[in-house]
C-alpha cells in the first residue's frame, strides 16, 4: 500500500523532469519550537519531502552530526508522541508536502504496533523508515502501517546483493532510500559513478523511485545525484547547520533554510543544466 502525499509528489517531479530534494531535520532540535519553525520553513526553502527524525538515545546508523542533534532532541524532551505532535503542528498549514518518520524500533515497539500507525496517521505522517528493523521481522509493522495507508520505505545498501535487495523491496512502498556509502551518516561523501547503475539496479527490482542518501554534502555533490536518481537526500549537512547556528549563537531557522535552499537549488537545476 502506498501513500497519496509520496506518489503525488514524486509523479509531479517526473512530469516536471527533474529529481526531488528530500531535507531530513531532527524533532526538536535545537528545541521544540526552533524546529517547528525549521518544518514549516523547508518547502519554501526547497524541500519536496522532509523527513523527520524523532531522537533516539542510541541511533547506531548515524554518525557523529546526527548523533548529536538526537542528543539534543532528547534534551529538548521530544519523545516519539512529541514528534508526531510537531508533525501534526506542521500539517496544520500544510497538507501537500510529504512527511517520512526515521528512526529505530524500540520507541516504536513501546508504543505499539497499531497504536503508532493511528498515531501516526492523525498526525499527518506518510511514510517510515525504520533503520534497524530487518524485513524478515518487518511483517507486524508493515500490517499496522498498511492498515493506516502509510509507507514502509526501506533501504537499500551497497552491499545488498539481487537475492538480498528482492527481500529488502518487499512491501515497501512510496521509494526505496539507497545508502549510497557503507557506513554511517555523515562521514563519507556519495560516489557518483558506483550510484548511478546502483540506483538503476534498485529501480528496476522494486519498481519504485529511488532516493538516495548518506553522503551528501554539497550543492555540487547534490547535483551529481540528482542527474541519476529519483531524490537526493542531505541531513548531516542540515544538522551541522543547527551546531553551527548554536556555536555562532545566531538564529538556527534561517542558517538551516539557506544551506536547504542551497542545496535544493542545485537539484532542481541539475537536470536543465545537462540538457544545455
């Protein structure tokens, strides 16, 4: 089962021909109500999709900017409720822009199954991905997401061999996020020339739009990425902006909107910039 808001979003980037640019942000980070104002402040800046991070104490797929963003999401005091209540914050004065929860399962499995996909669901969520959560045990939440009519979007990885990447497709839906880097977030900077027949290979066994992520840090590495896949993905980047914000003791909205627009940007003009 697939999500309105995701299909309809990446059927208006094929009409318009180029990739979408998906900005991923952490809940209450730096706090509750700066990263409201970073949410509503990301489609204007450029974002076709956000991903929301909620914070988590041990968030093994992450490297150190992201890491530090969960730390002071948890300090802010967002829990996984207070993350869907600040996307639910955010859907008030947005109901077309995608919005996909990242995260790990424990807080997920505390809440429960079916009790996180209403949840879920009545605060304007469309999709999740769940890093540490394999898909031969992905079956009860997949139900209970089905259930609401959200996305399981899973990923893919360098190392996923053809038996391998026909397991991780299943049931997922909206797009498929493929790690461009073997790793953590935040460390390594995507490979142009090993993405592009990677992504072709995703495309082709899930028959879904491919995002890719985990390595993206400038407008012209974005560019690069956006000429092969379906979305380019930037979240350490954006992160790092909130740090920096917060060292320069300047307003961290308006750093985290430029770096975003900087980068959407670049995305958007990848594609023409090829056809010239």
């Amino acid at each position: 089962m697939t999500t309105a808001r995701i299909d309809a979003r990446f059927a208006a980037l094929k009409t318009e021909g180029r990739a979408g640019f998906v900005a991923y942000v952490m809940a209450g980070d730096p706090t509750r109500d700066q990263a409201l104002e970073i949410l509503r402040g990301l489609p204007g800046a450029g974002a076709d999709i956000i991903e929301l991070g909620f914070p988590f104490s041990d968030p093994m797929a992450e490297g150190p900017p992201i890491q530090r963003a969960a730390q002071r999401g948890l300090k802010a005091g967002l829990t996984l409720q207070g993350t869907l209540d600040l996307a639910a914050d955010f859907r008030k004065g947005d109901d077309a822009t995608p919005v996909i929860l990242m995260g790990y399962l424990n807080p997920i499995e505390s809440m429960g199954h079916e009790a996180f996909a209403r949840a879920a669901n009545a605060a304007g969520i469309d999709g999740l991905i769940v890093v540490d959560c394999p898909p031969e045990e992905a079956g009860p939440l997949t139900d209970a997401l089905d259930a609401e009519g959200l996305s399981l979007i899973r990923l893919a990885t360098p190392t996923s061999d053809d038996e391998r990447l026909k397991i991780v497709v299943s049931r997922t839906s909206g797009f498929v996020y493929y790690v461009s880097v073997a790793g953590v977030t935040g460390v390594k900077e995507a490979q142009t020339a090993s993405v592009a027949p990677a992504v072709e290979r995703v495309r082709k066994a899930s028959g879904l739009p491919v995002a890719v992520g985990f390595g993206v840090k400038t407008p012209e590495r974005a560019a690069e990425i956006a000429r092969v896949a379906d979305a380019v993905v930037a979240g350490s980047v954006l992160v790092d902006e909130v740090a920096a914000a917060l060292d320069a003791n300047e307003p961290t909205a308006s750093r985290v909107l430029a770096k975003v627009k900087a980068l959407s940007d670049a995305v958007r003009g990848a594609r023409v910039a090829e056809t010239v």
